[in-house]
C-alpha cells in the first residue's frame, strides 16, 4: 500500500491537501486560485477572476484524479461561470451530475465561497516608498507606446489608423522602426485583433510594408479575425499570448470590441478591464462621430480617460487619384507629459507602403485641430511680427486662447518691441547662420523683423551706430535645461 506522501506526488496534490478532510484554497501569483477537496480528488482551478456589481466571473476548471498511475481526468475546461448567479451553479451542478455522482451542489458552494472570501480586486498594500525605483519611462515604441500601458489613436474612418497601428504591430515584430519618429525600443511578438476587415487585407499590406525592409515573413506578427466582445475572448487571447510570447495587441476597431455600446459605461470598462486581465501593451483603434471631435473618441468619456499610455488624435487627408496618404498624430491627452504633433505623408505605389516624415501644417488643410502654439508659430513664420488680435484673426481661434498660448510659449514666442498693442514674433533657432540684419542708421533696439522673416535677431546701437555688446543670451532647447552661450559664438549679436 502506498504512502500519503506518494500518493500526493503522483496525483500532483500537496501531501497537506490529501491528509486534510477541509477544503484546501491555494491562490497564485497570477490570481488563479484552486480549491482542492482531498477526500474526493477533485480540484477546482478559477482563472480570469472578475467581480462585478452583480456578477462574480470566473473561468472553470474541474480535475478528477483518483488513480494516481493514471492522468487526471478533466469533468469541466475552461467554462466561465458567475459564482453570484443561482440558477448559474445550479446548472453547472446538473451538467456535473451527468458525469460523475457527487454532492455537486455542495462542493460548488464550498469552492464559490473559498474563491470570494479569497479574492482580491487588487496587489496587496505595500508603503510606496519601499516599491523598486522602476526608473525612466519604459516603451515598446517610443514615444507612443509605453511598456505595459494602453494607448488610443482615433479619427474619421478612411484616416490611416489601421494601416498605422499595423505598421506599428510589425515594427515591433521585426525590431525596426517603420515610422520616422516613432522608435522601436527592441521586438517580440504582436498579435493584431480585427473586427473590421480581413486577413486577406492585412495580409497585403503587411507584405507591402515588409518589402520596404526587403522581408517577405514576419514569425512574430499575429493575427486573428475577431467576433463578439472582446472580454468573452479574453481568457483564450491571454493563453496564446502567453504561448507565443506577445507583448503588444493593437484592436481594430474597439466598438466592435465593446458589441457597439461605445456609449455604455459598463461595456467600455469591461473592454478596459479584459485588456489588463489579458496584459501587455496594448493599441486600441477608435473612431469620431464627425470631422469635429472636439478631441476625443466617440462614445463614452471613458475612451478618453482611462488610456494611461495616451489617446491620441490620427487626422488623415488625401487627393483624388493620388497614392499618398497625408497623417497627422496629436496627443490630445496625457497623465505626465505632451508629446509633440507629428505628421507624415505615407506613399502607396510600387507595391510599398512608405511613411515619410511631414511638416504637420502642410499634411492637414485643417489647421484648426493643430494645437494653437504651433498655429502661431505657422503664422509668424510668414507674416512676421503681429498682434495678439492679428493672430487671432488669421488662425481663427479666440484672442484670449491666442494671448495664453503666447505667455506660455517662453521658449518659441518673443514680445517685439514697447509699443501697443503688444507684438509678438518667433524667437530664432539656434542655427545663428539663420540671423537676419535689422539694423537702421537711428539706433536703438531693432525687433521689427522684415515681412516674412519669421525670425527675430535684436541688438542695441550705440549713440555711434555701433552695436554694443547685450547680456549673454541663452539656449533654449526642449529636451534639456537651458544652457549660457559664449558670446564669442554670436557672432556679436543677441537671439531672443
């Protein structure tokens, strides 16, 4: 006769388990959570645990193993049952009958309470300031895509969101950057989840864009045709990303993912919560209701709020019997920091599918969704020095937004001149070959700028005509401190 001990090993039971007559919970590291009744060698496992206001979800499995030289025999895989619905366990426990006679009703109750008292919506509390220093921001594709957050791109059909988001799955695949700006920080697998077209489609877009790169396969790109709501399919996504090593999913689109409640608070939570259950970095594709989107996706606020990676605005122009598609990305929401508008003219001609770098004002005829900084920039650089009200005036926006946007732009917008109204122009690049010469025979302070300039070089003549030497200036760059110029560097003129 076999001992306890090697009964327990062979059944793959903890010894414990077997010797006890009570229920025996155990929860893992993921979450799921088994609860094991030793005296009958049957093993409840719950995964994908998801509580709800009326609901209590969970997906079940039912082990049966009695002959330990024998394997397991499985009495229910992988079924979602809600622990918080009667009729629901009670229907599990006449379907179980017709397999093996047991006191269902009993151990389904048992397992149901085990599994709720044991659960927790969260990580366990910890003090903040003991938690590792993760350090910088992490991306999958930088600086659209951070590590394990959920991102948003939306615009009006037609506008290059799916031909974007599959050029981003595959640059990540591959490990090389597609898109000029966005940068591709390592590669692995991703998995491409389409309710709207067709793999036939991606299929010839994929190839398209992997001839740029002189590719023709891609082993780390997925894809899957996509039916009913995201969170019924949710428990099977995360078993296959966990078995090919996915690390980003872009959904296409996402009101299909939700059954088209966009608007419905519940079903756009539920599409946010399978995501995090399914986990990895994900790229959700959204759409607006018409050419004005004030911002944000259509349907409930939830697409614009809970994205913690960013939702972004895709606006997509192109010309009658042209091959070029004209893009342009504004980063409409952010929880740490705004990136800049970046545009892109991608070329669809010669079996390629090519993305090239844009100036976001001449790849969008609609200006207006630019942000307003960079509108007044747009207008100074061709009109030269104007007033508040004047930029209002040619950018169409109102000339309080237009005043803020210039108290704020320290580094981009500088005031010209003492008069009034208050003029305002650019402040010059740091490429001083760039400079213009606005001195007159009057002296004084020279801000005036010529038509069309754009560029603003002041310095102060002396009662001589001489230029005298202006405080030392200083560097103002975005992506770090500003920093003293020598002046030997200004060829003795000042930038503002």
């Amino acid at each position: 006769m076999k001992s306890i001990d090697e009964i327990a090993r062979e059944a793959g039971f903890e010894r414990d388990e077997l010797a006890a007559t009570e229920p025996q919970v155990a929860t893992a590291t993921n979450g799921d959570i088994s609860v094991t009744f030793p005296d009958r060698f049957i093993r409840f496992t719950a995964q994908a645990i998801d509580r709800r206001t009326r609901e209590f979800n969970v997906v079940l499995t039912i082990q049966f193993k009695p002959d330990p030289n024998r394997p397991a025999r499985r009495l229910l895989a992988d079924t979602r049952v809600n622990l918080m619905s009667q009729s629901a366990k009670e229907g599990l426990a006449r379907s179980l009958a017709k397999r093996r006679d047991e006191e269902w009703p009993a151990l389904i109750e048992d397992f149901s309470a085990a599994v709720q008292d044991n659960w927790s919506p969260g990580d366990p509390a910890v003090v903040l300031t003991t938690v590792t220093d993760p350090g910088p921001t992490q991306y999958l594709v930088s600086p659209l895509l951070q590590l394990d957050e959920h991102t948003v791109i939306f615009g009006q059909g037609g506008g290059g969101k799916s031909v974007t988001g599959l050029a981003i799955a595959i640059a990540y695949a591959v490990g090389r950057s597609i898109i000029p700006g966005l940068d591709v920080q390592g590669s692995g697998g991703t998995l491409y989840l389409d309710w709207e077209r067709s793999a036939l489609a991606h299929r010839r877009r994929a190839a398209s864009m992997l001839a740029v790169m002189g590719r023709s396969d891609c082993p780390n790109l997925h894809y899957r045709r996509m039916h009913g709501l995201l969170a019924d399919s949710a428990d099977d996504i995360k078993r296959y990303c966990g078995l090919h090593g996915i690390g980003l999913i872009v959904t296409d689109s996402v009101g299909m993912a939700c059954g088209g409640e966009i608007n419905e608070e519940a079903a756009v939570l539920g599409y946010f919560n399978a995501a995090r259950v399914i986990g990895g970095t994900w790229l959700s594709i959204a759409h607006v209701a018409k050419a004005e989107s004030n911002g944000k996706p259509i349907g409930s606020q939830y697409w614009y709020t809970q994205p913690q990676g960013g939702t972004y605005e895709m606006l997509g122009e192109s010309t009658e019997g042209e091959s070029t598609l004209h893009l342009t990305m504004i980063h409409q929401k952010t929880n740490d920091h705004r990136n800049p508008t970046m545009a892109w003219a991608v070329d669809f001609a010669n079996g390629q599918i090519v993305y090239r770098r844009a100036d976001p004002v001449d790849a969008t005829t609609d200006t207006r969704k630019l942000p307003i900084a960079m509108r007044i920039a747009d207008v100074l650089g061709s009109d030269g020095a104007l007033t508040a009200a004047e930029i209002a005036e040619r950018t169409g926006t109102p000339v309080q937004q237009i005043t803020t946007a210039l108290n704020r732009g320290t580094k981009r917008f500088v005031k010209v001149g003492g008069g009034r109204p208050q003029r305002w122009g650019l402040m010059a690049p740091n490429n001083h070959d760039n400079y213009h010469d606005l001195s007159d025979s009057n002296g004084g302070v020279i801000t005036q700028p010529p038509k069309g300039a754009g560029v603003i070089t002041t310095y102060t003549l002396n009662n001589q005509g001489e230029r005298e030497k202006p405080r030392l200036p200083y560097k103002d760059d975005d992506d770090g401190p500003e920093e003293i110029l020598p002046w030997d560097n200004l060829r003795g003129e000042m930038t503002l």
